[in-house]
C-alpha cells in the first residue's frame, strides 16, 4: 500500500522553499481559494487560526487519505489586522503604520491528517521596526516587494533593513515556522 501523500495547501514560494530546507517537500501543491475577509470583530489570533484550519478542510476534501497542511500568515497591529495590500497607496500606509514600532505575526498552522483528524498551532513573533523616512518607504514600494505579502513587507528581502529586532521564529515571519509545521507532520506519523 502506498504511503499517503503530503499537499501543500498553499501557492506561496516561501512555504515551498521553507519545507524543502526542512526536507520535507510536499507532494503536490493545491492552494485553497477561499474568502479570507475577517469576521466582524474577529481579532487576529482567531482569524489566523480559522483561516489556517479552513484552507487545510477545503483542500483536504479534495485529496482524501492525504496528509494535507495548510498555513496563514497575519501581520496584526493590535487588535487590527494589517491587509496584504493590493496596492501601493495601500502599502505604503501598511508602513507609515509600522514604522518605529512593534507588531505582531501570526501564524496560523493547520495539518489534515490521513484520517481527517485536524492538529492546529499558532505562532507569534513579535517584530519591531525602525523609524521609515518617506525615502525609505518610497524606494521600498518601488521594488514592488510588498506584493501578495501580509502586512505590505517581506523580511527575507530588502526590508530586512528596517527591522532591528523580531523575539520568535523568523520562518513564522517569511510564511511558516517550520518547527512547528515538522512537529505537527511528525507527531501525525508522516514520513517523507
């Protein structure tokens, strides 16, 4: 009998690459398509946890038997959950946001197992940021960076200039605290 097979239920790079550096690639990729508008008043720690868990449902429904992971990555500011901009005014007031000051990332971990049992975990880095001058800011949304990634940055490029200080796991930053998502494959039985 087959071994089950490992999904990936998401279309972000960084989540690829962050399993192969652990060794544990996925099988097949096949990102959820969901709404992930937050509930009225639904703070940020339950968003990621919920948005997390009903990526890793829609997908696993799709590929049964599988062990199916799932992830989502939320840059809240307080109880305010900052958006991954879809476009540059957007992102720049992302930054002004940010800048000279401490946020929080989220991440939100949810593993579908073979018998469709449902493991969770939440992750939270705290990130400081330095103080942006409209240069700073300027150049940054001009590298387009900010595209697609929570919060209007990306700490694994060029704004990784802008922030001194992070307190946890820096995988949890670009888009998946790997030990976490090893422990819970793992202690789930999967094996590459």
């Amino acid at each position: 009998m087959a071994a089950p097979r490992f999904i990936l239920a998401s279309a972000s790079p960084r989540r690829h690459d962050l399993l192969h550096q652990i060794g544990l690639p996925p099988d097949e990729i096949d990102p959820a398509d969901l709404d992930e508008t937050p509930l009225k008043g639904e703070l940020p720690p339950a968003y990621a946890a919920r948005i997390a868990r009903e990526k890793a449902r829609a997908v696993a429904a799709r590929h049964q038997g599988a062990y199916v992971l799932a992830a989502d990555t939320v840059v809240a500011l307080g109880r305010r959950i900052l958006p991954k901009p879809a476009d540059a005014a957007t992102a720049r007031a992302c930054l002004e946001k940010l800048s000279g000051r401490r946020h929080r990332v989220l991440g939100g971990i949810a593993l579908i197992r073979p018998d469709g049992r449902c493991s969770e975990r939440l992750v939270t880095t705290a990130v400081r940021f330095k103080r942006l001058d409209r240069d700073e800011i300027g150049i940054y949304l001009e590298s387009g960076e900010w595209q697609g990634k929570a919060g209007g940055y990306a700490i694994q490029g060029l704004a990784a200039a802008f922030i001194p200080w992070i307190n946890g796991s820096h995988a949890n930053v670009v888009g998946l605290a790997v030990d976490e998502a090893w422990k819970l494959l793992h202690g789930a039985g999967y094996r590459p």
